[in-house]
C-alpha cells in the first residue's frame, strides 16, 4: 500500500499514464480519476480547489514555520459552502457550558504557567482582527502530495477505528493503523475532556502520521460510523513537514463521503479569532525535559444539539452543527482517547515512526506521554471522570497503554511507544 500511494503521487504530479503503473503494483483503491487527466485538466482542478478552499482574506499573517494564516472574515468560512448552512446563524457562544470538577483552575491557583505559555506558533507575528479566523492557507503543493485533489483533508477509505469489545476481533494491523487507546461505552455521552501531553513524534515515511485525541463516536462501527475527533497530529502528508499541529476531523459516514480535518470541507463553524485549526503548537516537550499539555472539551450544547469544542481554558473554538450527523445528533455512545500510527511496512515488518513521546509508559512522568484529567459530559450534562475505563492496543510490544487514577490527575494513562525496536521487529 506505501508502494501504490507513492507512485500514484509521482503519477498524478507528471501527469503519467498511472492506471497502467498501478495496474502493475495491483492497488486499485489509488484509481483516481486525476490519474488519466491530462496535465492541463490537473491544474486547472487544483487551481478549482484551492480557490473554493483559501477565501479571501481580510489580514495575512506569516508564520515562522511557513505557514500562511489568512484571516477571514466569520461569515465567509469554508462552512458557510454547505447548502444546509446558507441561512444560517452563527452561534458565537454555546448556550451552556459543562461544569464539574475544574482541574486546570486548580492548576492555575497553583501559579503554574503551562497553559498561559502554551500558544500556535504563527502567534509570534500577529493576530487576526475580531470578527475574523484564522483559517491556515492550502497551498498548491498541499494537493499535489494527496492521491486526488478530491482526497486532500481526508482520511483514507476502509479506515477503521478499533472496536476494543468487539466479540470478534480485529485483523491485526488493519490498514497498518495502531492504536494504544483508553475508552468507555455503554452510556450515554454528550462530551470529553483530556489534557494532553504533546510531542514532536518522529515519522519514518511520509505517508505515515502519528497522533493524539479523542475520539467522540455514535453508531455501530459500520458505513454510517459518526465521528469527532481532535487532539495533535504530526502527519507529512496533510502538512508538508513534521511539526506538530492542532487538529480536528469529522465523519458521519466513517470516512467515506463526508468529514475532513479542519477547515479543508464545509461542516465546522468557527468563531475564535485566536486559533488557527492546523497550526503547529509551540512549544513542546523534551525527553527529561519541560512538559507542555493542551486541555480539549467537546461537548454537546443541550438546547441546540451542536457540539462545542474548547482548546485550554480560553479559547472556544466553534462548532459542529447537530445536522451533520446521524446517531451523535442524539448523544455519544463511545468515547475514546489515545494515540494512533499508521504502518507502512509490508509483511509484518514494523515502522519506526513513534507514538505519543516514543516511549512505553512504563517510563512515567517527563519520559512517557500521557492523558490526564480525563471526563465525559454525563446525561445531566455534567463533567465526571468516566466509570470503567478500558485500555486497548494491537501490539504492545510496539505502542501500550497503561491506565492509572490519582487525585491530582483524576483518570490518566500514560501511552505509546517507538515502534519499530527490540520488542517488535
Ligand atoms: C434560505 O432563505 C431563502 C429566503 O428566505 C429561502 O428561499 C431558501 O429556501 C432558504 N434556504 C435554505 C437552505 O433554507
Ligand atoms: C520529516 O522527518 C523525516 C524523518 O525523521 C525526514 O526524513 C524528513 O525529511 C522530514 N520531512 C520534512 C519535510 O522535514
């Protein structure tokens, strides 16, 4: 499969007449239709995509990283494309706002500067004015390194996310993904909150990628498998470099014809002027060294079904409206929260790309990377730490998890690993 992604990318950049080279290597999920296009009709469509993805912007920022922040004005986001968002309000605040028990204020009582000195790296060259986002610019070579102008921003299909219970497990593997996973299910959830330990994991292909989040999931994990997820990512493809960066994704089809990350397809509806879906997160940890978290709550606005996200204690980034999806317009029915590689290698050999901190949990503190303070949003609508947490990983020997509780990180686990070593060839 890293074969055929590779030489269809080479195929649809020089406009080769790649059905046949992919015929050869068999991958037939790669058959795009850019791929008999001819060169003229290629960049015309990626000139067509790119105008529908960047809207004009009122301010321009530029980041140290490369990265171009336009700043757009609210009501002409990407979102506002969908025809079920044509007339529609902008909600700049959520109704409602879960409570319970608030560790990041008890952090912050503690004088402890994590969460202030945490900021998008772009931030260090200016802001967007109010009534603006800041929406990260797609660039030409953003496209070009996806298998179809089409599947820019989104994952690939026949991805899966592991069912952990399942009675009958999964293929080991499937698709090269791994996961070390905490999770919940069997209730009712209309939210999550984690604090996240970020990292800069290194990554052994390009194709591959290497994150942390939570994952919000409704429905039976078939076609119409609902999904919102968001955390840190490093990931080549979609970025163009290895920097960790904030992201979001959602589906209501898992994964086949709706959802993306970010803001590349019409669904999120943003408000904050602050911060930018896909900007890369600064600074983060070291290996023995300062440790830098994030704090992500998503959670399900009682009044008018739309589900929220907050990034740290400040910043409440926009929304999903509930008419995206199917089940989770109604509520949650599994959570999870983890980290997820994909593997490239072929037959049963092993990436070195790392999860997490690129080492096991057995590490602890400064060492390994963790999760903590993990809630759910219960049926009251209130914040509480989640009853029977279970821990699930394809391999351990590669990527584990270990979960642990304690008072001053309520439920925790610490997670990930560095693939591809001694304990897993
Ligand atoms: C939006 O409003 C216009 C004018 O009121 C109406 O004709 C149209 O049907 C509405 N569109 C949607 C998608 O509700
Ligand atoms: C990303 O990291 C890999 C391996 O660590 C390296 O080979 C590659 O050149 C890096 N890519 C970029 C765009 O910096």
């Amino acid at each position: 499969m890293a074969a055929g992604s590779r030489i269809a990318r080479r195929g649809f950049f020089l406009g080769f007449p790649c059905l046949l080279i992919l015929a050869a290597v068999a991958v037939p999920w790669v058959a795009s239709p850019v791929c008999g296009a001819s060169p003229t009709a290629q960049r015309l469509a990626v000139r067509r995509h790119l105008k529908r993805l960047n809207k004009p912007a009122v301010h321009t920022i530029q980041s140290p990283d490369g990265d171009t922040i336009d700043c757009v004005h609210v009501s002409h986001q990407p979102a506002f494309d969908h025809p079920f968002l044509k007339n529609h309000t902008i909600q700049m605040r959520p109704t409602f706002h879960p409570e319970g028990l608030n560790f990041e204020s008890e952090a912050r009582k503690n004088s402890d500067q994590r969460e202030s000195s945490m900021t998008q790296l772009w931030h260090l060259n200016g802001r967007c004015p109010e009534n603006t986002i800041p929406i990260r610019r797609t660039k030409k070579e953003d496209l070009l390194r996806a298998s179809s102008v089409k599947r820019y921003g989104r994952k690939k299909h026949g991805r899966r996310i592991p069912r952990p219970s399942s009675a009958d497990p999964e293929p080991i593997n499937e698709n090269g993904h791994q996961h070390a996973i905490a999770y919940v299910e069997g209730d009712k959830y209309y939210g999550a909150r984690a604090t996240i330990n970020v990292w800069n994991p290194k990554i052994q292909q390009p194709n591959e990628f290497s994150l942390s989040q939570l994952w919000i999931l409704g429905g039976s994990f078939g076609e119409d498998l609902n999904s919102i997820e968001a955390g840190w990512q490093v990931s080549p493809d979609l970025y163009g470099d290895n920097n960790t960066r904030l992201f979001t994704y959602w589906t209501s089809d898992a994964y086949q014809a709706t959802g993306c990350y970010n803001l590349l397809c019409s669904g999120f509806i943003q408000v904050s002027s602050e911060i930018a879906m896909g900007a890369s997160i600064f600074p983060v940890s070291s290996y023995h060294g300062s440790q830098f978290d994030i704090s992500i709550l998503v959670w399900k606005d009682p009044k008018l079904g739309n589900w929220w996200m907050q990034f740290g204690n400040d910043y409440v980034l926009g929304y999903w409206p509930a008419f995206l999806f199917s089940y989770l317009a109604d509520s949650a029915s599994m959570i999870e929260w983890g980290g997820e590689v994909v593997n490239s290698e072929p037959d049963g050999q092993h990436t070195a790309t790392q999860m997490g901190s690129g080492h096991f949990p057995e590490e602890g503190f400064g060492k390994s990377s963790y999760f903590r303070n993990i809630q759910i949003v219960d049926e009251s609508n209130n914040l509480r730490a989640p009853r029977g947490m279970g821990a699930f990983t394809e391999q351990s020997n590669c990527y584990d998890v270990q979960n642990g509780n304690n008072d001053d990180w309520g439920s925790f686990f610490y997670y990930g690993g560095p693939g591809k070593g001694d304990n897993c060839p």
